[in-house]
C-alpha cells in the first residue's frame, strides 16, 4: 500500500506529532517501503488462527481492591515541565 | 586495562568472598576505567559518587555477614531502568531532565543483591535501532575495529553503551532490555555473552515501555557463569507487573554442568538465509560439530514460518509502541515545545522530542492501528504471531534447544544503513523469532568474522527453560574459547 504525504499528515495529526513538509515527503517514501515489506504477510492462510493476546500462558493475578501507595501528589508533579500548586499547567483548553 | 577489570563477574564475586579485594577497590578501578573510554560515548550519566557510596556500604555489609549474590559488584545499568534520584534518558530528548522518584523493580533486585551502579548506559532512542545511532546522545562506538581500519563501528543496538561497556572492561557486567534482539545482536557485536530470559521472568516495571508484549531486560556479561549469576539478581515475580511469573528463581549457576550428553539441538533450516555471507554458515556449522563433539545429538528441525516473523514484529512493535509513547506530552514530564493550544504543544513537542526512527515507527504504528486497516495489519500480524510460536512450541516436542547464529553479519561502520530502514531491520531476522514466541536466547561470542570481529551464535530454550540454554552455552562456550580483545580496552 502506497502512502501519500497526505496520509502521513493525517496520520501525523493521529499521532499528535508535527511533521515538516519536507518530512512528509520523505516519510511517504519510508512508510510506503516498510508498509510494501509488510504486506507479504498477506500470502499467508491465517484463517481460524487465534490472534495472539499473551505470549506466556498465565492467568492474571488478582489482589484484593485496597489502596496500596499514593499520596505522593508532590513526587508525581515534580518531573512535570511546568506545575503550579497541585496542578500541572497547560496551555488554556476552555474559553 | 587492571587486573581489577579483566575479572569476570563471578571472578570478581569470589575475590571479594575470599577478601582479596574490597568493593571500594573495585569499584574505584572501574570508576577509573570509565573515564578512559569515554571517547565511546557508551554512558549518558556516570554515577561515580553514588558507586563508591554503594561500594563503602558494601564492604560494610560483608563486614557483618550480610553481602548479597552481587555484592560489591559495578556494572552499568541501560538507561531505559528508572533509577531513583538519577537522570533517566530512554536515549531520548523528550525525556529532558526525567528524574525518576521511584526505582525499577529489577535495578532495585540488583541493589538488593548488592551490585554497585556506575552509570547509564547510552542506547538506541527509546530501544529503537540496531546500531546505536538513534540516540539523542549520539553514537556509541565499539571498542572493536576492523585490523588496518579506523572507522568506528557500531556496537549493535539497542544495548548498544551496555554491551560497548562490558567489551572494553569498563564494566563487570551491564543491563540490557531486549524486544527483538536489543540484548543479543548488540553482544555478537561486542565479543560478549547477551541473554534475553523468557517474557515474564523479570519484571518490566519501571523500565521505559517500548513494546509490552515483547520487552524482557536481561544481563548482558563477558562469560555465560556471570550470565547466570546476574539473571538470577535481576530475575522475580512481581506484584507490580501482572505479566511478570511466579515461579521460583532458579540458582542458574547450579545449571552449567558441562554435561549435554544426549541434549537435542534442533537446527531449523529456514535460518539460512540467500545472500547470508558464508562466514556465518561456517560459523554455524562449527557450533554443531562442538555440541556433535560434547554428546548432543543435532536434529533437523523445521520453523516454516520464520521468514514471517521480521514483517510481524513490524506491526506488532510499532503498534505498542504507538501507544505506549502516548504518554509523552509536555505535561508530565520532560520536554515541553510551547504551542498555541494544547494540541499544537503537544505536536511541537512530540515532532521536536522524538527523532526520525521513533518517528517512523510511532507513525507506522499509528497506521496499523488505526480504522479500517486494523484488522488487515494488526490482527493479521498477532494470528501469524500465534503460528510462529506453534512453530517453536511443535519444534520443542523434538528438540531440547535450538542453534542459530545470532546475526547475519558482523559489526558495521557507524553512518552505514541509516538511509535504508528495511537493511537496519534485518539486523535482528535471527533474533525477532524467539522474541515473538516469548521465548529465552542466549548470544555467546564463537569466533572472528573475516574483517577481524567477533560473531555471536544463538541458543534458544523453551519457556522459563534459562537452565538448558545456560548448560548448552557454556559448552560451546568452552569448545569456542573465545579470548579475542578489542583494541580499545579500559
């Protein structure tokens, strides 16, 4: 499948990351030479195959629904790139 | 390179034991010995106040009877492991300043066990290459050349500072993290022993996510006894990660009998590959002829749908990993690019923070998972999946462990096949297959390839079955005497 710059914007905006107009270019090459690559798994039978959810067969753990750590609202705001009291700061959402 | 550091990890453990040298000794001659390899560029932080304070306490600790398994013992830690208080990087710029306030279960295991950090290792961004080169912090460099040529060569990737560190004695032993080869093709680069354990043997809490069905950290040493040593340190269940297992922790160590008498080894036909210079076939075929030699019997064995697996892991990966770097926003950590809005940030931030590899795997994991193309990529990919892993498991009814090289090349200069994703990949189309099947391999160093550099053979087990690839290794281990230097030593 050929990808075109426009789906590497739109797939960018998806993503949340800002490609120049140059990368997009670039990356339509890219993409379209992996995504070509991939394709050959299309030869393959795989109908009645279960998708593979855990690669190691075990159930998982259940523990009983009790708080066991928190109160670190300070540890957990400390990396944060601008944080103002108890809150992290981001540019305005709502008017 | 001091005597100090030409040690072995269980060398290094048993000199202490018997008080031949204390922590603080050792510790001080790696702290030395780092300095002197910096032109490597193979650590992003060097931690030396905080090695010598684990080493006085350390030797504080054997004072009074109580020193652990890895006690006193320094290595370098990859810095994908939170490490508390101390810089944790990914390799990546959008990781600025990250200053974990908590530790990662297994460096956490190894400090029990007594070990003594000397750093963070430098690696590909967010364990994403095969060569080193993606880091933010730029190349690692091997400590090995190619005789009458001076071009830095890679050092494999993504443990690439890691498996550097340990090849030119700056380090005992390192941490490594492998998704689809990330601890074994960077140590058949290096000369050294690389082990990726089976997924769920060690706890992924607190190492940076890349890909969570396939991440699994392991050591990576100068011989398969340190090998087992470390495993065991680093090795656990773990309440804080549900796909971590309970099971007891073996005392690996106990498994290297030197005995493989009657031990089937499958030898799986579709690893030879077209193309594949004839250095690695007789690689391979040596590896035979020294279990042959041991008492193992070789059996031809068939995996049919390996030449599936490098495309599958291309989905699969990128597809985790998509939504596992998600979480990096300019919100909560690290690096923040201003933007008008809040998504315009967020794009600023991400398209300045991650570089082009991530990039290109974030966005083709994007596309595997987004609407109308999920089912034909992803889900396509985890039922192929399930067949590669059929494979091995049908193959395991015969066979004990599988042989295979470990790469199907040796170490390459550095700015060699960056333009060209697909040559990269193939790096690692002998490791992925085990990775997708969750299984353990073991890299060990088994001669010289033509250009003068080590090349690595595979051992693969079964699930949670570390003990025969382990047993198996350190025959060939033996048989290879490998004992190759690189030019740049410590």
């Amino acid at each position: 499948m050929a990808v075109d710059r426009d789906t590497v914007a739109a797939i960018a905006r998806l993503a949340r990351i800002r490609v120049s107009a140059e990368q997009q270019d670039a990356l339509a090459g890219e993409l379209s030479n992996i995504l070509g690559w991939i394709e050959q798994l299309g030869e393959l039978d795989t109908e009645g195959v279960e998708p593979m959810t855990s690669v190691v067969a075990v159930e998982l753990p259940l523990r009983p629904d009790e708080v066991t750590d928190g109160g670190k609202r300070d540890q957990v705001l400390v990396n944060g790139p601008e944080a103002t009291e108890a809150f992290f700061v981001v540019p305005k959402v709502v008017e | 390179m001091s005597e100090l550091t030409s040690l072995g990890l269980a060398e290094a453990r048993d000199l202490l034991a018997d008080g031949k040298a204390t922590a603080k000794e050792l510790t001080e001659a790696h702290v030395a010995a780092l300095e002197t390899v910096r032109p490597l560029n193979a650590m992003i932080t060097e931690t030396p106040e905080l090695a010598l304070a684990m080493a006085e306490a350390s030797d504080k600790r054997r004072a009074a009877g109580a020193a652990g398994i890895m006690d006193g013992l320094p290595i370098a830690m990859k810095d994908l492991f939170c490490t508390e208080g101390v810089l944790t990087t990914a390799g990546s710029h959008i990781l600025d300043g990250f200053i974990p306030p908590y530790e990662s279960t297994v460096s956490g295991n190894l400090w029990k066990a007594g070990a003594v950090m000397l750093g963070k290792a430098n690696m590909d961004e967010f364990a994403m290459g095969s060569s080193n080169m993606t880091s933010y912090y730029g190349p690692v460099e091997s400590p090995w050349r190619r005789p009458g040529d001076n071009r830095p060569l890679v050092p494999g990737g993504s443990s690439g500072g890691s498996a550097a560190l340990v090849a030119a004695r700056a380090a005992l032993a390192a941490t490594g993290t492998d998704t689809g080869g990330s601890i074994r093709q960077p140590a058949a680069f290096c000369g050294i022993v690389g082990l990726k354990p089976t997924y769920g043997r060690c706890s992924r809490w607190g190492v940076v996510a890349f890909a969570s069905s396939l991440d699994q950290a392991g050591p990576l040493t100068r011989s398969v006894r340190d090998a087992a040593l470390m495993l065991r340190a680093m090795a656990g269940y773990d309440p804080k990660d549900s796909t971590s297992v309970d099971r007891p922790v073996p005392d690996y160590e106990q498994a290297l009998t030197g005995d493989v008498r009657g031990l089937k080894v499958g030898i799986p036909k579709e690893y030879r590959l077209d193309g594949m210079p004839p250095e690695i076939e007789t690689l391979w075929q040596q590896g035979i002829a020294w279990l042959k030699d041991a008492g193992a019997e070789i059996r031809d064995i068939s995996l049919p749908h390996t030449h599936y697996a490098l495309p599958t892991y291309y989905i699969v990966a990128p597809a985790e990993a998509s939504s596992n770097l998600a979480r990096y926003d300019g919100v909560k950590f690290g690096l923040r690019e201003e933007g008008a809005d809040l998504t315009e940030m967020y794009e600023a931030t991400r398209g300045e923070g991650f570089g082009a590899e991530v990039k290109r795997r974030v966005l083709i994991g994007t596309y595997v998972l987004s609407a109308g193309y999920y089912d034909a990529y992803y889900n396509k990919a985890r039922r192929v999946r399930t067949l590669i892993l059929n494979d091995f498991v049908e193959a395991f009814r015969e066979v004990d462990t599988v042989l295979t090289p470990t790469a199907p090349f040796d170490a390459f200069p550095i700015g060699e096949k960056m333009d060209d994703p697909l040559a990269m990949y193939l790096n690692d189309v002998f490791t992925v297959p085990a990775s997708l099947a969750g299984l353990p391999g073991i890299s060990l160093p088994a001669g010289l390839s033509g250009n003068g550099l080590p090349l690595g053979l595979q051992l693969i087990g079964r699930a949670f079955d570390e003990e025969t690839v382990l047993r198996t290794a350190e025959v060939l281990e033996r048989a290879a005497a490998f004992d190759a230097l690189p030019p740049v030593l410590a």
